[in-house]
C-alpha cells in the first residue's frame, strides 16, 4: 500500500523530492496554498516554475506533470482561476464543517472577533 502511494510521486525516472509531498497534499486536499514554486506547477506556468525551483525541482518537473495530471482533481491545476477556486471552495467546505460541529478551526472568536495567539486557546465571550 505505502509502495502504490508512494508511486504517484514517480514518473520514468522523476520524483517529486519527499520535502515537497506535504505541501501538495495540503493544496490537494485542504486547498491550503503553497509556497512560489508549487503555485507556479498548478496554475501551469513553466517560465515561473522553471524560475522559481531548486536544483531538485527544476530536474523533477515532469513528475510534477505526471502527478497533477493523472492523481488530482482536474479542478485544481491549470490555470490561476482554477487554483483560486480550488482554494474557495476547500474554505467553503472547511467553514462548512466547522458550523455542523460548532467546532472553530480559526484563531478568531466566534463571538466577538478578536484574535487569539493559537487555536487551542480560542475565546468564547
């Protein structure tokens, strides 16, 4: 199982380097934006990718190809719109979750607003 999950990470010889699988996977499933050079792969722009990559990275891009192609939503790659509304959409059902809990996954009262320093230490005025 570990052997199959680790293979969407693999391409006729590329790899997605194991420091960036946590950073896709928070995009894919949680729409948690990632840093510069994964937003340039999703909204599909090679010159900003190309610019923006490590010395791993630039030598692995088609695995990250392979990756978004054949193991991620359609809706989540390809353009800058597509991303943007990846990312709204994973806010909306995470919004959605925590009102059918009651549970609050920001660091802002419910009641009043004001911020708090972490999410365990959430007020309720």
């Amino acid at each position: 199982m570990v052997a199959e999950r680790e293979n969407k990470f693999r391409f006729q010889g590329f790899e997605i380097p194991a420091y960036m699988r946590e950073g896709l996977r928070l995009y894919v499933e949680e729409g948690i934006p990632p840093g510069s050079f994964l937003t340039s792969v999703i909204e599909n722009d090679l010159m900003q990718a190309v610019g923006r990559a490590d010395d791993r990275n630039i030598r692995n891009l088609p695995a990250y190809a392979n990756y978004f192609y054949n193991h991620t939503p359609s809706a989540c790659h390809g353009s800058r719109e597509k991303m943007k509304a990846w990312i709204e959409a994973c806010r909306k059902k995470r919004e959605a979750a925590m009102n059918a809990t009651g549970v609050n996954y920001s660091n802002k009262c419910p009641e009043c607003g004001s911020e708090t320093t972490t999410r365990d230490d959430v007020k309720r005025c």
